[in-house]
C-alpha cells in the first residue's frame, strides 16, 4: 500500500523519478519534491479562463513557437516535471514533455495557490524561464514577471480593462475584466 497525504485538496504520493516516468499518461500530474503532486481537475472558469488566454496569446505568436496548454515541462537534466497551464515554446517533435526553455509560462491559480505563487514560480525561475505570467481569478488579476538575474521581478499588475501583456518582444493584448469573467 502506497503512503500519501492529502495537503490543501492535493495528493502527493512519494516516489522515484524512475516510477514516475514509468507512470502512463493517463495519470494526470506533476512530479517535485520526491513526489508525484496529484491535484482535482480545473474548474470550468478555471479552463476557460485557459482557453480564452490560449486564444489570445495563439493570435500573436512569433513564427516558429506555438502555445500548448497543460503539458510537461522538465529541462535537460533535472529530474522534476511541472505541467504549466499554459506554455510558449519553439515549435518541437518532442512529446512525453518539453526539455528547452519556454519563452513563457503561465499558471492560472486555483486549489494549488501556495505551490504556484512559491514553489513553482522559484522552480520556473531555477529553470531559466524568461516569463511568468500568475492569472489570479480570486483576486481578479494578471501578474507578468521578467526573469532577471535568476529571479523574478514582476512587471505589471493588471486588475481591470485593457492590458498589454508582455513576454519577451511579445504583446498580448486582452481585457482582463473579460477573461476573468470567463
């Protein structure tokens, strides 16, 4: 019988980087701290808050990156894997998950709140990830964060109306009033 525990309506169940590669991709999850991190599935705000980013950053992508919504993230060499709700990446043949360095990351909080404004925004920013976006439904804000010198500086707050959101020599253009009220 496997150990768990059960830690803010998320289940995380220790194991190896070898059982969890081994897992098959019907488990959905993540993979830190020792253990596979095991969370409900999203709200339908929650997704089509996702959706409707996707749709918005899809229509100002750069030639030769694409956007791609809950897939794996693990760099070369580091024996962890996060799932970003959202990732701008170079256009790739990969598929069991991602190795290179996204131009963007962008999580949308939800039962996870600690894990995405501490865990993993220092794990993005050990990663090397330019950009990191916090879409906060709650709290009805967007943050955007700059990597610099290894950690993240945030570089707006956008809490109503019209934002340019930035990444890179990117601008996403959205109301944030609407995408919250998804």
């Amino acid at each position: 019988m496997t150990a768990y525990s059960i830690v803010d309506e998320i289940t995380r169940i220790p194991m190896s980087w070898d059982d969890y590669l081994a897992l098959d991709d019907t488990v959905r999850g993540e993979y830190y701290e020792g253990a596979l991190v095991v969370v409900p599935l999203p709200s339908q705000r929650h997704q089509l808050i996702q959706i409707n980013l996707l749709l918005a950053i899809r229509e100002h992508l750069r030639p030769g990156t694409q956007v791609i919504q809950g897939w794996g993230w693990s760099p070369e060499g580091v024996r962890e894997e996060l799932g970003p709700d959202l990732m701008v990446h170079q256009v790739t043949s990969e598929q069991r998950n991602f190795t290179g360095v996204p131009e963007l990351v962008v999580e949308i909080l939800s039962t996870n709140r600690r894990d995405d404004l501490v865990a993993k925004l220092n794990r993005y920013a050990q990663w090397g990830a330019p950009s990191y976006w916090i879409v906060d439904p709650r709290d009805h804000q967007i943050l955007t964060h700059q990597l610099r010198d290894g950690y993240f500086v945030e570089t707006g707050r956008f809490t109503g109306g019209d934002a340019a959101l930035r990444y890179g020599d990117v601008t996403v253009p959205v109301n944030v009033d609407e995408l919250l009220q998804a």
